[in-house]
C-alpha cells in the first residue's frame, strides 16, 4: 500500500497523523492519546535558508508572510505568476469535481504535498535571457534547486516575456496567463473511482479546483486531464491501485487547453522561472520529478466544458477496492 498523503481538505492533520502511523505500523483503528510521535509524517525541517528565501517571496508578492503560516511539514511554495493571473470569467474550480453536491468528488484535483523524495539537486547557474529548452516542478527555489528567480521574474505577470512570438509553434498561442494554448485537442483522458460511475454517467466531471503539481495553466474554468490513456494509467496506480479504478476518455475536439509537455518542450525559459528552478535543471529531471510528477502523467488542463456528460464514454472498468484488504496491506 502507497504511503498515506494529506488530504487537506478532507482531514485534519492530527487524522493524517493517525492514519500514517496506522500505515507506517501496518495497523488499523483509531489512536490512542499520545501513540503517535509529534512528527509522525512530517517532510524534513526547513533549514534557515529555505525560510529565509520563503520570507524573500512574501515580501517580493507585497503581502503578509502567511506561506510561513501554514502547518509544520506543509511544503512552502513562492508565489506563482499563475497565481496572480486575471480572475477568470467563470468561478475557479480543476481533475476533481466537487464543486455541485452531486457530483463526485476527485483526488486528482486534491493531491496533497508528494511522498516522493526532493527532486536530485541541481547547481546549474542561473541561465541568461533567452529560450531554452525544459519545463518546471512546483517547488520553492533554493540553493540545492538552482538560483532563485530575481525580483523581475517573480513578478511576471500576464503573457510570457521570454517566449518571442516567431518561437511560438504553429496551432499554439501564449494565453493570459503566460502558457502556450491550443484548441486541438482530440481525444484525452481521466480515471476516477468506480464508486463515482453513475455519479460521473449522469452529470460528467465539474471543474477542477486545486491543481497541485502545476497551477492552472489556462484562464478560466478547467478540467485536469491526461494526453494519453497510458498516462492516465499511472497516475490511476499511484492513487487508487491497478485494476481499482475507471478510465474515461473524453472528446476535447474544439475545446481550448494547454499541454504541461507542450510547455516543457517550447516554453521552458517562463515555466522555469514561475516555479523557482533554471531552464537547465528542469532539462535535467525525469518526468516523475518534473511538477509532482505531473509530466510523467502527460497532465493536460482543458476548458471545463468539455467534461459534460454527453463528450464522456467509460473506456475501461474497474474494482472498487476493498475497504478491509486494504488496510491489511
């Protein structure tokens, strides 16, 4: 069974601790006062550079220096120029459909920080204006990771300022907030819990509405979805086991998205300095390190109107997976 990750908005972290001590002893059941150790699943202790740098970026995006506010072992994350992107024309919601009480609920839009190790470390220089080739992880920048973006670059705003527009591939353009976007899109994909299927049947997938790995990469209401039913597949192990959940295609033809491998191939030098790294250590990682992991699942985030029910057709079923033989695991 995969390590427990904290799923913020559905538990509080003393319930996260007792259910990774349960993991972590390969037990079941509810804790008792004091059985588990005050740092049971907590990431490692930030060093004082790394909050020093976290301070930097509060100061750097105008405001209080609530990132430092967060709970202990909560990873900290700098401002993102996707984060101060124009409010969208629709309420802001991403692979996760909670937003309508009737409709189901998704971990893919919810995935709390990752269990996977740092990505290695990386002490490229700082590159020099230009476009290189790579893409980004949403982690803070530190000196392990690469220099810091400068003042300048953590505050980009708007369209891309690195991209020159005779570099922007064909079918493509820079939308608002920065990313190359495209409309053609055929056929992509997304995989849910079985025990959502009549939910999903009935009403589709609602916007998403936390994107963990990479902000939202296009304005407005989005889906998060996968480009290929292979890298759909892996993200459906990791979260929900083999064989234990259901893959979904759906019709995007027509509808615009943007493509996180898109970004990573023709948009690097932007995407590296949103996220805190340099354009040679983003070349550098493996896709499974790059945003989460979200590269190595083909992540793709597509106008939220192509997740209505009628553009949706069930590919693969699956077995919900039993409540009992899980937790024995």
């Amino acid at each position: 069974m995969t390590e427990p990750r904290w799923q913020s908005t559905k538990e509080t972290w003393s319930e996260f601790q007792c259910r990774h001590f349960n993991w972590n002893n390969r037990q079941s059941g509810t804790c008792e006062a004091g059985s588990v150790p005050a740092n049971e699943g907590k990431q490692p202790k930030q060093s004082t550079l790394d909050i020093l740098l976290a301070i930097s970026f509060a100061v750097l995006a105008g405001g209080p220096t609530e990132m430092l506010q967060k709970p202990s072992g909560v990873p900290v994350r700098p401002p993102s120029p996707m984060d101060v992107s124009p409010a969208p024309s629709r309420p802001s919601s991403p692979m996760d459909v909670s937003p309508a009480p009737s409709r189901p609920s998704s971990p893919m839009d919810v995935s709390p920080a990752p269990s996977r190790p740092a990505s290695p470390k990386d002490t490229s220089p700082t590159p020099a204006a230009g476009r290189p080739d790579g893409t980004t992880a949403d982690r803070p920048a530190d000196s392990a990771q690469g220099s810091a973006p400068s003042a300048s670059h953590a505050g980009i705003r708007g369209p891309d300022p690195y991209l020159s527009p005779n570099a922007v591939p064909r079918g493509m353009h820079i939308n608002e907030v920065g990313m190359l976007e495209k409309s053609s899109f055929s056929t992509v994909y997304r995989v849910e819990r079985p025990g959502l299927r009549e939910e999903i049947a009935a009403h589709g997938f609602s916007p998403s509405n936390h994107f963990g790995g990479i902000q939202k990469m296009i304005q407005g209401d989005a889906i998060i979805v996968s480009e290929t039913p292979e890298g759909a597949r892996i993200f459906g192990n990791g979260e929900y086991g083999e064989g234990h959940y259901d893959l979904y295609a759906i019709d995007a033809k027509g509808y615009k998205g943007a493509s996180l491998k898109d970004n990573v191939d023709y948009n690097t030098e932007f995407v590296a300095h949103a996220t805190g790294r340099t354009a040679e250590a983003l070349k550098k990682l493996p896709p499974r390190e790059v945003a989460e992991g979200a590269l190595e699942f083909l992540e793709a985030h597509i106008d939220a109107a192509a997740g209505q029910a009628s553009k949706i057709h069930l590919l693969e079923r699956g077995v919900p997976r039993d409540r009992k033989s899980s937790d024995s695991e």
